[in-house]
C-alpha cells in the first residue's frame, strides 16, 4: 500500500504543479475585444460570433459558426428578430467587381479572394444583397478588419466570415438547385449559467470532503501517538517521532519554490506536444492510473464501515505487498469504470465519469499530501498565484495567445478539452460548451483549507474559534468573485488563484494575527500539546 500511495502522491503533484487551468468556458468567445485591430468610425464593432441556420426547400438543415466584421451593421441577437433570406452564389464569386444580376435583399455569399473585405460588402450592397457571407480560404476563422486609409466605410449590410468546409457544405446546397435559406444572429450567453451554481458545488464540497478526512486521519494518527507515547518505557520515548501516518507526505519549502519553474516546463511541454494524437493518448492514460487509485481509495475507505472484517483482512499480492480483500473486490469496478470513460470520454456524457474520477482523486490526494504549517502554505500558493497570472496573461505577448487557456481548451488536440480539471455542460447557453476549473484550483487551496481544520482539531477549537469555517468561507467567496469577472470579461479565461488565494491566505493570515496564533501557525502548524507521560508525571507529584 506504500507503493500506492507514492503513486497517488507522484501523480497529484504533477497534476496540481502542471495543470492549474483557469476557470474557463470552453464554447469559445462570444464577444471579442482586439485592440490591435484598427477602429475608427463605421470600423469599430466587436468581433462576434454569429449563428447562420439554414433551410433546404423550406426543411431546417445544417447550422454553421462564424465571426462578424469591424465594419458593417450589428447582427441581432435574438433568433425571432432574425429573417428567413434567400441565399445566393455571387457571380463573379469573389465579388471583387460588381455582381453580374441585381439581387433582392438576398444574401449573397462570395469566396475570400484578393481584395478588400470591405471592398466586396460595398459591392454587394450596390448590388441590393440585405448581407453577405464571405468564404475563408481556411478552416480557421478570420478577423475582417479595415485599412488604416480606407474611407468608404459607409455599409449598412452585416459581413459575416464562414470558414472553408461551411463554405463548402452551402455550394453544394446551392449547386443541387435547392431552394437555400439563412437566417443570422449572435445569441448573447446568460449572465449566470446554472453550470457555474454546480461547478462551485462541487468545488466546495470536494475540498470540505477532503479537508474533513484529512483532518480524521490525523486526528487519529495523534490519538494513537499519544497511546504509544502512554504506554512506551522511558527509553524507548526517543523513537517516536512526531509525524502522522506513514502515508503522509509534508510539501517543504524547496519543493513549494521548484514549484513554478516544474509546472511552467510541464505546462510548455503540453503546449507543444498536445496536438499529436499518442501524447494526448499518454495523459488520458494517467489520468485513469489516478482516477482508479483515487476512486478505489475513497470507496474502501467508504465501504469499510460497512465491511470492516473484509477491509482488515490482508493477502499479499506482488508489486503491491499487502492488499486487503475489499481492495481486490473494489478494483476490479474501479478500473472498468475508468476504461469506459476513456473509450465513451467525448460522449454528450463523459463528463460525469471525468468529474467522478477527478473528484475521487483530488480527495485522495488532499488526504495523502500536506502542508506542515503556514510558512510553506504561503511560498506555495504565492508561487502559484504568479505562476496562475502569468501563464494566462502574461504569456500572450511570448506564444501570441494564452498558454493556459490553450492547453486548458485543448484547442490543438482535437478533443474536447484536457482531461485533468473537472466541467458541466452549459444548460442554457445558446452557444453550448462547458464550463470547467482545473484541479489546482481545488486542490492548492484545499491544501491551505485542510490544514486548517487539522490545526483547529488538533487544538480542540469550535467552528467559530477556529480557522476552518473563515478558510471555507474565503474560498467559496474567491472562487465566487472568479466566475463573476469571468462573465464581466465576456467569457474570457480567468486565472482563479488571482481571486481565490487573496481571499484564502488573506484571511488566515489576517485571524491568525488577531488570536495571537500567527507564530504557531508560521513555523509549527500544530498547537502545543502536553506529551501522556508527563501529564501523568506531574498528576503523580500533586498527589
């Protein structure tokens, strides 16, 4: 079992050193802010996403994604305000020069061509098109800017760019002399999203799981401590030490530092190797080693409240050493669990067997590894605050884009995100996607949170008196604050520990100071406790 917990213990540190993703909605940006792109006036809308719907002879059909134009008029938002509307193929299909019939508040669609964006939608609008939908010569989206000189910026039509397959898909309609239809518009996501309600649930409530076994476990590692100690010979005092259990791992001060240099290389190395197919095959490969090993600890520890003779009977296994029955009967369920996730993972349901996993493991995780007092708590989560910033701010003016929010996405991997951080689908979002946090925003501050509720156990304080209810408390409130700038940012990725660590160190330095606790908390971590053998020493000596 030794073997196993190092394992676990390996695998979590790479998880909460490499993978500490931003609170993040992965359907994409609905609006889009680029100062570098010019503005100046009948130039300056948004870039947004924009819905086109079509209709063949009059039967609903495919729906394709595109992006609006600087210039032009704004797309409407609500799908009733927008019209059914003819569409039709410009001839010459760039529309670099007037098309060759007038049109009739149809929307014409042209290819990419050579010439000014801004050139075809006034083109197209002298020819009467009500819009017009210009084909990238890509499969990637493009921003449709204006020249700093032009001056014919006077459009009243909405410019919308397809990519290269959607463009693709729409000739085929209109080469088949089917009657086509379009209808556009760019849906505004909901304020809130019941998705986030659940993903701070589940956030909370996995941290206050852990933190509470955590805190039992030591808890008892003490209680038995203090048995031994009662019970020991005066000789043999100096072989105990004062450590919990041996599947306890402290985070010291120099793996609490590595921390930003370790996680920024792996981070990097995700970057560049995440879009070939066998090292996203790797990471999903580790992540069911972790999620087997976290699922079947958390259920033995469950079930062997239940089943305690089967959990306390052993058998040696290889490898493994001793392995108790109801581990055996566990991990057979365990690793098929973990095998149909991998095989249905990109499934409309492979987000409950990823948030299972994910969950069973940060619990097993905050249980095995800790921080010994507030001193290394500190360098820790200082460490990954700045590292949180710059990977998902700074990191644009180096890579041209967010490192963080990339590999948090898997944008280059062709999967629907990285498996290691836990997601919702968005119920109500027109757009759809998901919203999702990483595992080191649990888990770096669940770290600070369960060594909270270890101290106020191990120093017999209440609730109130405690440093637990506030640490709980500061966390649900950063973790709160985050999606609410999230939505204020337009959906933009937002790097959690820039709110969650203020509110969570913030206040346990801030109580600590005020009780008079600060030095304890600082250098010890646990409160000062009479040994069994000279409280009872000195009950013999009043007597």
């Amino acid at each position: 079992m030794r073997i196993i917990s190092s394992l676990i213990f390996i695998y979590g540190v790479v998880l909460f050193f490499s993978l500490n993703c931003p609170a993040k909605v992965t359907a994409g940006d609905i609006v889009h802010h680029d100062d570098l792109a010019p503005k100046k006036p009948g130039c300056e809308n948004d870039f947004v996403l924009v819905k086109v719907q079509t209709w063949i002879d009059g039967k609903e059909d495919a729906e394709f994604v595109g992006v609006g134009a600087r210039f032009g008029t704004t797309i409407v938002s609500k799908e009733k305000n927008a019209q059914q509307t003819p569409l039709t193929l410009s001839d010459p299909r760039d529309c670099c020069k007037p098309p060759r019939k007038k049109l009739a508040g149809e929307v014409i669609m042209v290819d990419r061509g050579h010439c000014k964006f801004t050139t075809k939608a006034n083109k197209a609008e002298a020819a009467g098109a009500s819009a017009i939908l210009i084909v990238n010569n890509q499969k990637e989206l493009y921003k449709m800017v204006c020249d700093p000189e032009e001056t014919d910026l006077d459009i009243h039509i909405p410019a919308v760019m397809l990519p290269q397959d959607a463009g693709a898909t729409l000739d085929k309609m209109l080469l088949n002399r089917s009657s086509v239809t379009v209808q556009l518009y760019s849906p505004r996501r909901p304020v809130v999203d019941i998705a986030e309600v659940f993903l701070w649930l589940m956030a909370v409530g996995t941290i206050l799981c852990g933190s509470y076994w955590a805190a039992w476990s030591a808890r008892e590692a003490a209680i038995e401590h203090d048995k031994l100690l009662k019970d020991a010979s005066e000789e043999d005092l100096p072989n105990f030490g004062t450590g919990g259990s041996s599947t306890v791992m402290d985070i010291n001060m120099i793996s609490a530092v590595l921390f930003v240099v370790v996680a920024s290389c792996f981070l990097i190395v995700l970057y560049k190797l995440m879009r070939f197919t066998w090292f996203f095959e790797i990471l999903v490969v580790l992540f069911c080693i972790g999620g087997v090993e976290g699922l079947q600890t958390c259920l033995v520890a469950l079930l062997s409240r239940w089943f305690r003779r089967t959990g306390e009977s052993f058998i040696k296994v290889p490898i493994f050493g001793a392995v108790s029955y109801l581990t055996l009967a566990v991990s057979p369920f365990c690793i098929t669990f973990a095998v149909v996730w991998a095989v249905y993972r990109n499934s409309s349901f492979g987000w409950i067997g990823q948030d299972i996993l994910g969950i069973t493991l940060i619990i097993t995780v905050l249980q095995i590894v800790r921080i010994p007092n507030l001193k290394v708590g500190t360098v820790l989560l200082g460490c990954a605050f700045i590292y949180d910033i710059f990977w998902v701010f700074a990191s644009q003016r180096l890579f041209h884009e967010s490192v963080m929010i990339v590999v948090a996405r898997g944008d280059k991997s062709g999967e629907d995100g990285i498996p290691m951080l836990l997601k919702i689908p968005r119920l109500f979002d027109p757009w759809g996607g998901y919203s999702i946090i990483g595992f080191g925003d649990i888990l770096l501050p669940g770290l600070l949170v369960a060594f909270s509720l270890r101290y106020d156990w191990l120093a017999k304080k209440n609730l109130r008196a405690g440093y637990f209810l506030w640490a709980m408390i500061a966390y649900g409130l950063g973790l709160l604050i985050t999606y609410v700038a999230l939505n204020l940012m337009d959906g933009h990725g937002q790097p959690a520990l820039l709110y969650i660590v203020p509110f969570t160190l913030g206040t346990f330095l801030m109580l600590g100071t005020k009780r008079g606790d600060l030095k304890i908390l600082w250098t010890k971590g646990e409160p000062e406790r009479v040994c069994p053998h000279i409280r009872l020493e000195s009950k013999e000596e009043s007597d």
